[in-house]
C-alpha cells in the first residue's frame, strides 16, 4: 500500500531528495551508483515498501544494476514480493536530441504528450506506447505514472503541457492509444491476456480531472486545491477516462490503476456533500468510479496528499486539501474507506497500521481484514501480470542495447 517518495540513482548529497550511503553523502562515500541507500534499505525492509517511484538515473546501466541490486534485497524478505519500480513521463526532448538520434541516446526522445496529442494519430501514439514500453522495462520500470488525461480548460494552468489537450473526445482516442501501446505485451513476451514482460503499468491520472483548477492555480499549492466547472462541465472531464483509458480496444482492456488529483471538486459531491480531496471523496472514488464506471484496478493516490502542509509556496510538501484538522493517521483511514488502495509519497507503514486499527474499532477485524486484502489483490496483480514475480531481474548489457537504441531514436525523430 505504500509507495515510496521520489528516489534518484544515484541519490544527490543534499535537496528533497537527498539520501545517504553508510551515512554519507554519495560522493564521499565510496558507494557504487547502483547502491542502496540507507534510506531505501529501511523502507524495503522495515516499511516492507514494494513500489518505488524512480526520477533521475545515471545511465541505464546503472538503472538496470540498481534494479537487480533492489530486486535480490526484496526477494530475501518476507514472502519475497519484488519491486515494482516506476516513473512519471521520461521520454521529453531535449535541444540537442537530433544529434544524438544516429547513434542512440540515454532514452529515445519523443514529443511532449500535447505534442502527440497534435499528431492527431493513434496509431502513432501507440507506437511510441509501445516502444516506451520497451525501454522502461529495460530500466527496471514496470509501471508508468501516466498519461495524463486531464483537459486543459485554462490556458494558465501551468500542467497543460502534460495533457492531451482540451477536447475530451481527442484526450481519450490518444490516451487509448497510449495505454495500449505501455501495456500489451506481444509473441513470446506475452504471458495472459495481452499483459506480459513488455507491459508496464499506465496509472491515469488526474481522476476525474485535474485541468479545471480555479483561475488556473495548480493544487500542488494550497492557493489551487479547489476544482471549479464553469457552465457544469464537470461529466466532459471524466470523458477521457470512461470512454478512453477504461475502453481500451487491446486486450489488456483497461488501465491498470488510476491517481485522483489532489483537488477539492467543489461542490461535486452529491452524495455525501463533502469537499475534500478527490482522493478522500467516498462519493467520487467509491460511488462513481467503482461503482458506477466498475472500476477495479488499483487507485493510488497523488503523492504527500495525507502530510502536512509545511510551507505555502514549496512543491514538495503536504496536501491534504478539505481535511487539513485530522491526524495522519486519520487521513490514511479517510482514504481508505473512500476506495483508494495505495498512499502516494509515504514511506512509512505506521500510519497505516494505526488507520488499521481504527477500521478494527469502528468495524471490527474482519471488515478491515477483507478491506486490506481486497487492496492487496487488486496491487499484486499489476506485479503478477508484468512477470515480475517469474523474473524481475535485467541482462545487463541486454538493457543498455535497448534503451535509447537507434532505431527508437529513429522512430521519435520522424514524427
């Protein structure tokens, strides 16, 4: 249920994301750059953290031996559940990407998502799915937080370049598009149901749509939690997702998981009449996306939303918009009676087991049991299904010919 904080390999010595090696920074340590840190080493063991979000790698060799490296610590714990490693959006260009396109490069670099959306081509957004697909597994990468398939309703909100655009209809053919091409698995490399050892995860985001935020403020500040709908739009945003990334027409049929953004949809709740969170809205995750959509893959939520806000102008902090006076621990219990089955951002279980213990409270041990474990299915089938469980370790020399190969690069430069 835990999914961990922002990790990069090897990590930076100071900053958000800073970690250390034998209690030292990288650099004065010694330590390989495919090392874990002492930061990881506590979550995967004491946290029993199975789902690490990757940023930054060194190379792909070194992302690769990482990869092996987390993979042998996890299989000796427990009952040996590997990781399952992901990343948000890795394939933008850069300035020079032309240059490099002959020979290969650290990743073959292709339009932004409004960029594909602009192609106004399927085929060829799956395409690019599908090659993705490729070198994200040869990065040890299984799952992919994305697309975004919010719609850009306000030309001032800084994330539309993230998005597909803003005609819904648009955002779900191209999305369809995408998460076919990330999660099928084909020949030899398919397992069941078009999943397999090419198929990486896609997480939708931002249910039931992030791109309407109040004058175009982004909820990752506190000035932006609210979700406005001017002209009662709100039915347009869920079209990406209910006609596009839960319709899928390859076989793996829908998106495998979905993240609800970190906005307060005012006043959308018709139910229970609470403004909170998407991510703590009962009505919003359990009545109208299981509910009435049958959605059954894994929602997990955007990332710190059950921290406190430390300050209100800085990126990585707290967003718990709608139930900033609850405890931690009651925010993790909030979410998970709303539906949610995973907590983005938190490395530690405690909070966890503590909203455990108030459902054992309020409902008694069986209710919590059968809700904890209906999470836990729902989470180790996106593992199952990419293989990880018969073989999550990489070739090596196999992941460096892959990643950013030539005829990838090839394929991204001609669109």
């Amino acid at each position: 249920m835990l999914y961990s904080r922002h990790q990069s390999i090897p990590a930076g010595s100071r900053g958000f994301f800073s970690a250390t090696y034998n209690g030292k920074g990288f650099e004065e340590s010694g330590a390989n750059a495919f090392d874990l840190t002492d930061q990881q080493k506590d979550f995967l063991s004491k946290d029993h953290v199975r789902h690490v979000l990757i940023t930054s790698v060194q190379s792909p060799e070194v992302a690769a031996r990482w990869n092996n490296t987390a993979q042998a610590f996890v299989e000796g714990l427990g009952l040996g559940i590997p990781a399952n490693n992901s990343s948000d959006p890795r394939h933008g260009t850069i300035a020079n990407a032309e240059y490099n396109a002959g020979a290969g490069g650290t990743i073959s670099m292709w339009p932004s998502s409004l960029g594909l959306a602009a192609t106004f081509d399927p085929a060829m957004v799956e395409q690019f799915g599908s090659i993705a697909s490729k070198e994200y597994r040869a990065l040890g990468i299984a799952t992919a937080l994305s697309p975004q398939v919010d719609i850009a309703t306000d030309p001032r909100w800084y994330r539309t370049s993230g998005t597909f655009g803003e005609d819904p209809y648009l955002s779900a053919d191209i999305g369809r598009a995408y998460i076919d091409g990330f999660q099928t698995s084909l020949g030899d490399k398919e397992i069941a149901d078009g999943w397999g050892y090419e198929s990486v995860n896609a997480m939708v985001k931002h249910w039931p749509g992030g791109g309407s935020g109040e004058a175009g403020r982004d909820a990752h500040y506190a000035f932006g939690k609210y979700a406005v709908y001017p002209g009662n739009n709100f039915a347009t945003h869920l079209i990406p997702f209910t006609e596009g990334a839960f319709k899928l027409k390859g076989k793996t049929k829908m998106a495998s998981a979905v993240m609800p953004y970190y906005t307060i949809s005012y006043n959308q709740d018709t139910k229970n009449h609470e403004n909170v969170g998407n991510g703590y809205n009962k009505y919003l995750i359990q009545d109208l996306l299981r509910d009435k959509y049958n959605y059954d893959g894994v929602v997990c939520t955007d990332w710190l939303v059950t921290g406190d806000e430390t300050a209100l102008d800085v990126f990585i902090t707290g967003k718990s918009w709608g139930v900033e006076n609850l405890s931690v621990a009651e925010r993790h219990y909030k979410v998970l009676i709303a539906g949610v089955d995973q907590f983005g951002g938190n490395n530690e279980v405690a909070p966890v087991l503590e909203a455990y213990n108030m459902g054992v409270k309020e409902h008694g041990e069986e209710f919590m049991r059968a809700r904890f474990e209906q999470s836990a299915i729902r989470l180790l089938k996106n593992i199952f299904r990419t293989g990880l469980f018969e073989n999550p370790y990489l070739d090596v020399e196999q992941s460096k010919s892959i990643v950013g190969k030539a005829e990838f690069m090839k394929a991204a430069m001609m669109l």
